[in-house]
C-alpha cells in the first residue's frame, strides 16, 4: 500500500480509504451484514488501509479493537450542513463513540461552510481545542464543483472532497490548485458512484445512452431520479478504455489507479459491500 501526505496537515493516508459502508450498495443490492462490515473493516486494515470514513452511520459497525487512540489509523467525519449549534454535540458524540479525542477529518459541504459565519467559528474553535485535525470541504452540488474547478481551495480548508473519475477530469484545475497550495484532496466517485452497478456501468455504450437510458439502469428509481442529472455526467463515457491487455473485464482496480495517477489526489474513498471487492479494488 502507497501512502500520501494529506496536504500540509502532517498526517499520511493510505492512496485507499475505506468509504462509508452504507454507500455503495444502497440503490444496488441493499447493505451487507453487521459481520460481512466488521470483516470489511478488519481485511481493509490487514491490506494496509488507514483512513476510514464515516459518512452513512457506518461507525456503529467499527470494530472494537478500532476503537482507541491508535495514531496509525484515521477517521473522516461527514456531517453535511450541519448547524453551528448542534456540530460540537455531534463531534463529542462520534469521539466517544471511537474512544479517540479527535476526529481526524472533518467533511462540511462547501456551500453551507462559506456561508455560515457561526459554523466557520465554531470549526476553527474545535480546530484549536484538538478535537478536529482538519476541514475537509465537500464539493458536491454543481455550484461548488464550478467554484473548485475556477478558484481552488478555501483559504480557511485543509483540503477538498472532489468528484473525479476517468469519465469525469473537469475539476483537473482545481486539484492542480490544491496541490501548489498544499491542501489535501479526496476524491469520491472514483468509479461513477453507488447508484448503478460497476458491470452496467462499464457494459453500457455511453455514447447512445442518454438521462433516459440512465435511469432505467437504476433499481432505485424513485428515489435518485430527480439527481440524474448530476449523475449522468459522472458515469457517462469510455470506461471500455480502462480494460487492459489479458483481463477480461474492466476492473475497478484500473479506474482507481489512473485516478492515482495524478499526484495531487491524496486518497480515492472507496465504498464496498464485501471482501472480494475490497481486495479487488487494492490491486494496485
């Protein structure tokens, strides 16, 4: 396993984190099994994964010997937009949980991070009381992803949280801008996302599949349609290229690598629903 400096923060990731759990098979084939995530969890560490995401409510399935101040493994927090008020409540609640005195990255969408002074005071305030070691501002919606894409960083960030795959380059620029400034970059989406399965995503020729045909590939329907929009860009293209010579499908393994190739990502999070695909997607 490669490990990579996130920014200027002193902490080195695996170039593999473990995404959140719930994630990936969620509009697919539901969640695994209480065990079939401890395992998860347990082969990520034996494979040489450090950086473990909390993003969906995965913690509870942590196992216990993960849960101690162990300088060798880090978790990133995703709270989304949450309330000035409430964040320190919830950063108390999810140490406890780890029995750790800090969260290693902290995951606040960009939009409601820029625009909420009492939010940015009170990360600064956890900043400087220990119980944050960084910010990490997510670049979801469009707006925040055009932002990225013009300016770079947030001065008052530690690093960004990037949609980036090898269909989906238009935020080069703001890695690039990212990496002369010393900041950190997480890429999601790596493999087009938790919507639509790996093998119809690579079996599907993007070049006559529109929004339509896009959703029809979806078990959950009902539920993402409304984001097809924003999802059929991220998915959409030659994933057919990624496939080398002798293999006979296109692995995720070869979507994650060329993503590491650029030297500005810090770490790809990776959601898996099973040990086989954990183990496929590190064979780097």
């Amino acid at each position: 396993m490669e490990y990579r400096f996130f920014g200027s923060t002193g902490m080195s990731f695996s170039v593999i984190g473990l995404g959140g759990l719930l994630a990936h098979y969620e509009g697919v084939c539901g969640h695994p099994s209480a065990g079939q995530k401890q395992s998860i969890y347990r082969r990520a560490d034996e494979l040489g994964i450090n950086l473990f995401d909390m993003g969906y409510g995965d913690e509870v399935y942590i196992p216990d010997e993960f849960r101690n101040s162990n300088s060798n493994r880090f978790f990133a927090l995703k709270t989304g937009e949450p309330k000035a008020i409430e964040l320190e409540d919830t950063i108390n609640h999810h140490l406890k949980q780890l029995r750790r005195e800090s969260i290693d990255v902290l995951r606040i969408q960009y939009n409601a991070f820029i625009k909420d002074n009492a939010l940015r005071e009170v990360v600064s305030d956890l900043k400087q009381n220990g119980k944050v070691r960084s910010l990490c501002l997510i670049r979801h919606y469009p707006e925040d992803q055009k932002s990225y894409a013009a300016h770079g960083p947030h001065d008052d960030s530690d690093a960004d949280l990037v949609m980036y795959n090898y269909v989906y380059r238009w935020q080069e620029d703001g890695i690039k801008q990212s990496e002369e400034a010393g900041k950190g970059v997480l890429i999601m989406k790596a493999l087009g996302g938790q919507w639509i399965s790996w093998q119809d995503k690579v079996n599907t020729d993007w070049s006559q599949a529109t929004r339509e045909s896009l959703i029809d590939l979806m078990p959950n329907k009902k539920k993402i349609q409304t984001h097809a929009d924003m999802i059929f860009p991220i998915n959409a293209g030659p994933w057919q290229a990624l496939k080398k010579d002798g293999d006979k499908t296109i692995r995720t393994a070869s979507a994650i690598q060329w993503v590491l190739e650029n030297p500005g990502v810090s770490s790809v999070l990776v959601a898996v629903a099973g040990v086989e695909e954990l183990e496929e997607a590190v064979r780097l």
